[in-house]
C-alpha cells in the first residue's frame, strides 16, 4: 500500500497539531488542598502549620506503659 506525499503531510500536521493543543491545556494538580494552576494561586493566603511532636499521641502511650508497669508490679508481688 503506497502512501501519498499529501496523506503524509496532513498526518504530520494533525499530529502536530495535536500535540499543541495538549501541551497549551495544561494540567491540574491538587497540592495542601489547593488546585494548582487556579487562577488565584499566587493571591491566596499561605497556611502555615508549625511542626509539631513527631508521635501525637505521647501522653496516651505514656498512661499506657505506666498502667502496664502497674499491672506487672501488682502481679509480682
């Protein structure tokens, strides 16, 4: 099967074409709860979390392995 020089120019351009069109679309993101690009991104307010402890739960652990050192200190007596 023989394709003409016409046929393979007009693919080339369709695919040309193509590829235009979705590189000037662009994508979005979801980044912190905010869809990137908006067109208010760089107006929005900044939130800012402070770090804070790495365990979150530290006082619970804490009752928890203080209930176990009772228990094992009630039990070998």
């Amino acid at each position: 099967m023989k394709i003409s020089r016409r046929t393979r120019w007009t693919w080339a351009a369709c695919g040309l074409l193509s590829s235009l069109l979705v590189s000037a679309v662009g994508c979005q993101s979801d980044i912190n709860g905010q869809t990137l690009p908006s067109a208010y991104y760089r107006y929005d307010d900044v939130q800012y979390f402070p770090p804070g402890t790495e365990f979150p739960l530290r006082a619970e652990a804490a009752s928890i392995r203080a209930a176990k050192a009772d228990m094992q200190q009630q039990q070998g007596q």
